[in-house]
C-alpha cells in the first residue's frame, strides 16, 4: 500500500501483509502518521454562524435585564454619588 506524509511531503510504500507497531511512522521522518480512533461523544450544543456576526446567542453582561432598566429619571438611586 502506498502513503504520504504529511508532516515531509514524501511518499512510501508499506507491506500491509505483515504490518507491525513500528510500521506506524514516516521512514523519512519518524512522524507518526497512524493515529488511534476515537469514540465520539454525546454533546448537545449551539451551532450558530460567526460569533462576530451574529452575537444574538452570547450574553453581554454590560447590558440591564429587564428588571434593571429604568423608566424614569425619578427612579435612578444617586445617593452613592452624593458625599
């Protein structure tokens, strides 16, 4: 079977007949290019586009919720900035 690194661009051949542990790396540069499988994992997440294009799903913490904002300017509590 024949095979590229891609770590030396150069291409090899190996005998898949009998094919061992040390048969795992680039002759040229010992670059191992088998890599073990992983199992996937279940995860439930949030696929939007570009954050820096939509910003709708991150939370600001700069902005009042609803129940911060102010109706009126009679509301505001100053007495912090008075000495």
């Amino acid at each position: 079977m024949v095979f590229a690194c891609k770590k030396c661009k150069k291409v090899f051949r190996k005998d898949m007949t009998d094919y061992e542990e040390e048969d795992e790396f680039c002759p040229h540069c010992d670059n191992q290019y088998v890599v073990d499988a992983l199992m996937p994992e279940a995860s439930i997440g949030i696929e939007t586009e570009d954050i820096r294009v939509d910003n709708r799903v991150v939370k600001d913490d700069r902005l009042r919720t609803k129940q911060e904002q102010i109706d009126s300017i009679f509301k505001i509590d100053g007495s912090h900035m008075l000495g």
